[in-house]
C-alpha cells in the first residue's frame, strides 16, 4: 500500500471472493451462481439493444426496472431501490444505518458484513451461530442498534423461521433489520409479508442466482418509501449510473419472464435434493439447504483435504479457513452433469483416503 492511504483504512481486510483460477478448465462449483444461461428473452433484449443504446446514459432513475420489480412482488415503485449487485445495496445500508451504533449480524455469515462494518469504522456486534448452524433468533432481539441478517444463511444454507425474524424486527422498532434475501428463492420463507406491517424492514435480494445474472451485476432492495429514499439519497451522491443501460434491460426481461425462473429454480432444487442424498450416500454430514448450495462435511478426511483433492482433479468447492467450519465445505448445485462428476471424483478420494 502507499504511504497516503488514509490510516483508519491500513488495516483493512478485503472481502475474497471464490476463486477464479485461470490454469486449467474446471467443474465451477464454488461461487454459488446459476447453471442455467439467462432467459431468452434476455438475451433477445440484448441483441435489440447492444447497439442502439451504448451511446447514451441509462435512466439513473431506473424507472422501467423499479416499476417491474414491483409488479413482480405486488408493491409499488416507490418501494423499489436497485444498485450495481446486492453487494452495493449492502454497501450503502451500512453506510446510511450503522453511524453511532454500528451493526449486528452472525459471526458466520456473508463474508462483505464485517467489511463493511471495517470499512465505515463501524462496530460489529458479531453473534455466534448456534452448535447446529443456526441463527440464534433470541439473540437478536432487544438489540437497539441495525441489525443484517442472511436468509437463508450463508454459507450453512440453513433459513429462518418467519416468525422469528418478525420478533427481532418487533424488538428493535427504531433500528433498521435488513434481511438478505439473496437465496430466498430456493427455500425458506420471504420477510416480504411483513414489509407493511414493518416500517424498519429492509429486503435486500440480487440476480446473480436465481435469475442467472451474475455478470450483470444487478440487486435490489424491498422496503418503506422513507428507507428507499435513504439509499437512492446515497446512490446519487455515489454514482447515479451505477447500473448500465444492458443490465437494466436484462433484469427487466428476466424479472418478466416467470415461467423460465420457476423452471430454473424447480430443476436446482431438485439437483439439490438429489445431490444430498447422494453425498449423504457416501457417508457425508449434509445440512438441510434452502439455497442453490450445500454445506457439507465428507467423511474420512477434513475439508480442506476435501477442497484440495478436488481441485487437483479439476472441480472447484469453497472451503472457509474458519475452525469452526474446518469440517466443512459449501458446494454450489450446478447441473446434473456436474453434479455427477463432483460424485465421480468424491468417490475416487474416499477411495483414495481409505486404501
């Protein structure tokens, strides 16, 4: 680093993304995207577009998109805020709420919490999971400060009751609760019943799984009128074209095309289910996901041995250097056929410890 950088900022510690190694081709099962290409009518919108648009700035207002958000979930516009990823959402949530009292969140959760907490000199109020991976909801309440919680959870794939994240949301009436919804779609029970009743509710939700838009880098928040003000306030002094003019037409046709997303998101869950019990087959521990991911722990061998034998035979899974996660490793649901050769070569390594 230089010696100008600002010194509260020296000691700063990256969020680190999965990998992306470049060596060779690999079974990509360690960054939680969708198998599936985007919707046709995605790609349809591109091709309209690519050309025609480029020239000129997008709406900074987004005023198509927010609108087809909303009629997607039954709200209006006004209760649409979207930004460049669900990390940017993020970003600006912990800027706008976190000043003077700072944030809580699990102390195993969505790596970009802690920092961003670090990165807006924010305190963090780091709760343990309990002994079986859950979010303790008790824990939450009566906090008096924000709160941010992953829904399902990240990366133990296990969701929350909706009763429970009502009761931290009616303990802490003067503090926002935002509810990261990023895999919400493939189990568990959306928070979007109580945005009404729930003035402090904040959803926060992305395209880059269920609607296969990862490189379009596109997220969305759900919330009050008041709070969508906050983070559009934040946005337009930051960046008021953080979305491109292509992203923008991509989730407005992805957002549209229904019958594509239900298919997409029916085949992962169905892939998931079938991969758990295959790995459970072979003797693994396996939680019960509500996300496109599994967290599992092999059997014969930790999961770095894991992570590492299936790398040297060409297929990618996370593994989080965390003791109390050092048993355990996340492995994205891909397609059947990759699903079947994560089986393959899990097979060859059980093998291969226990000759």
């Amino acid at each position: 680093m230089s010696r100008f950088l600002a010194g509260r900022l020296q000691t700063l510690a990256p969020y680190v993304p999965g990998e992306q190694p470049q060596d060779q081709q690999y079974v990509k099962l360690n960054t939680n995207e969708s198998p599936f290409p985007p919707s046709p009518r995605v790609v349809e919108a591109l091709n309209r577009a690519i050309i025609s648009q480029l020239n000129l700035y997008p709406d900074p207002l987004a005023k198509t998109l927010c609108k087809t958000i909303a009629d997607t979930y039954g709200l209006a516009a006004r209760n649409v805020f979207v930004g460049n990823g669900s990390d940017e959402v993020l970003a600006f949530a912990f800027m706008a709420y976190g000043d003077g009292r700072g944030f809580a969140f699990p102390e195993i959760s969505y790596g970009f919490y802690p920092v961003y907490a670090r990165l807006y000199g924010l305190q963090a109020t780091k709760v343990p999971l309990n002994k079986d991976f859950s979010v303790p909801a008790e824990k939450f309440c009566n906090l008096g400060k924000p709160i941010a919680i992953a829904n399902p959870n990240a990366p133990t794939s296990l969701a929350m009751k909706l009763s429970d994240i009502e009761g931290i949301l009616l303990t802490n009436p003067d503090s926002v609760v935002l509810i990261d919804e990023a895999y919400i779609d493939y189990g568990g029970e959306s928070c979007l019943p109580l945005l009404e009743k729930y003035l402090n509710l904040l959803i926060v939700r992305t395209y880059s799984k269920s609607r296969s838009l990862a490189g379009g880098r596109l997220g969305y928040a759900l919330a009050s009128e008041e709070i969508v003000d906050d983070l559009n306030r934040i946005k337009n002094s930051f960046n008021p074209y953080s979305i491109n003019s292509l992203t923008m037409l991509a989730g407005i046709e992805a957002m549209r095309d229904r019958a594509y997303f239900t298919e997409c998101v029916s085949a992962t869950v169905a892939q998931r289910e079938q991969t758990k019990a295959d790995l459970r087959g072979l003797g693994f521990t396996v939680l019960d996901s509500a996300s496109n991911f599994l967290f599992a722990a092999p059997p014969h061998m930790a999961g770095e041995a894991y992570y590492k034998g299936l790398k040297q035979k060409g297929v990618l899974v996370r593994y989080f250097n965390d003791p109390k996660l050092k048993d355990y490793v996340r492995i994205t649901v891909g397609s059947a056929r990759q699903m079947q050769t994560l089986l393959d070569k899990t097979k060859e390594l059980i093998q291969e410890a226990t000759a």
